[in-house]
C-alpha cells in the first residue's frame, strides 16, 4: 500500500504478485484481514492492475480474482454466523470507525454487530466516529500538524463518551488513538474488536493497557 501509495508502481505489483502467489486463491474461499488499511488495498488489487499494467490482461484477471477473495474479519464472522459467545465483559465501550473499513470497505454494521454479542459491554455512540484520527497510512509523517489536530479532535469525542475503551478495526488508528490517549493522561485501551471477542470467548484474559 505505501509502495502505491506513493507512486512506486512496479513495487506494489511486485507484493501483489507475491501475495497471490503465497495465498493460493484458487483453492481458498476466502483470505480474512484484521487491518482494515491492508484490506482495501488487498481489495483493490483489480484496479491498481488495470491503472499499472493497462495492456496485461493476465494480471489483471490474476489480481482481481485475488482481490475478490479478500474480507475483513468483521463482515467474514456476520456473513458466517458466529456462536454467540457467553462471557461478559463489563466495559463501557465506544466505537471508532477506521476510514479504510468504512469510506474504503464500506463495512459500518459487522463490527458493532459483533460486539453487540457480547453479554455485559455497554456499547455508547461516539460523535464524528467515521471522521479520520489523523493517522491515515503515511499521513501522520507527512502532514504532522494536521495529524495531531484531528488527534485531538477525535480524542475530545473519546473522552466525552466517558468509555473505558475504544474500539478500532486498523493499526494505524490503534496507534494514533493510543499515542493521543496517553499523551492526555488518560487510562482508555484502545482494543480490536476481535480482542473484546476473545475477551467474552473466554480464552484470553483481559489486556493490560
């Protein structure tokens, strides 16, 4: 995604094809990610081909059979159906809405389907939730002022919710929100939802902050 990103195109292809190759889409129904940043641009494989490589109809066959195969952890388990898992977890939680799940993905619903299973986690709105962290891939490196205010913006919709831990479904906000969090004095744990999940499953006890 960088190597696209930033106009490195014969890198990014390069991944791709890798990629593909070391998953055997073939012979799987579906390659389930827990980072919504590297699943759009894993579901994006097609279009990067055609944009690359416009005359390499192969590749482009290659990569958007690939791509179609890809799906975030949270709409694979709704799609499924998964066991209602029995443990409670009684936190307070609010939800953040990762651009590249919900602008890129279009996924809003799975993730709080999901943790609306869990017996006992309260789970409150957060205000401006699918508006950006200001981590945003690179975007943190390059454009650090911008980045902090929209940090401290969605930091003040946090702590208004009076939660004791966010959610997030992409690392690059996990790590932003942590850094902001901490940077205010603040004890909210930034969690995966699919940390929450194990939480309830029973085979996980409850992270450290």
């Amino acid at each position: 995604a960088i190597h696209y990103h930033s106009g490195a195109g014969e890198p990014a292809i390069q991944f791709a094809n890798t990629n593909v190759s070391a998953f055997s889409a073939d012979d799987i129904d579906a390659v389930i990610v827990n980072v919504a940043g590297c699943g759009s641009m894993l579901k994006d494989y097609g279009h990067m081909a055609e944009e690359l490589s416009p005359e390499d109809k192969s590749l482009h066959q290659s990569l958007a059979g690939f791509a179609g195969k890809i799906k975030d952890i949270s709409e694979f388990l709704v799609d499924l159906g998964p066991i209602p898992p029995q443990g409670e977890v009684r936190m307070r939680a609010t939800y953040h809405d990762a651009c590249h799940l919900v602008h890129a993905q279009k996924i809003r619903t799975p993730p709080r389907q999901l943790l609306e299973l869990i017996p006992g986690l309260e789970l409150v709105p957060l205000t401006e939730s699918d508006i950006c962290c200001g981590a945003a891939g690179s975007y943190n490196l390059t454009e650090a002022d911008m980045s902090d205010r929209l940090a401290q913006r969605k930091l003040g919709n946090i702590l208004e919710t009076k939660a004791d831990v966010v959610v997030s479904g992409n690392a690059g906000c996990t790590l932003q929100l942590k850094a902001a969090l901490k940077k205010a004095g603040s004890r909210v744990q930034v969690l995966h939802p699919m940390e929450l999940l194990d939480m309830s499953y029973g085979s996980a006890t409850k992270p450290s902050s």
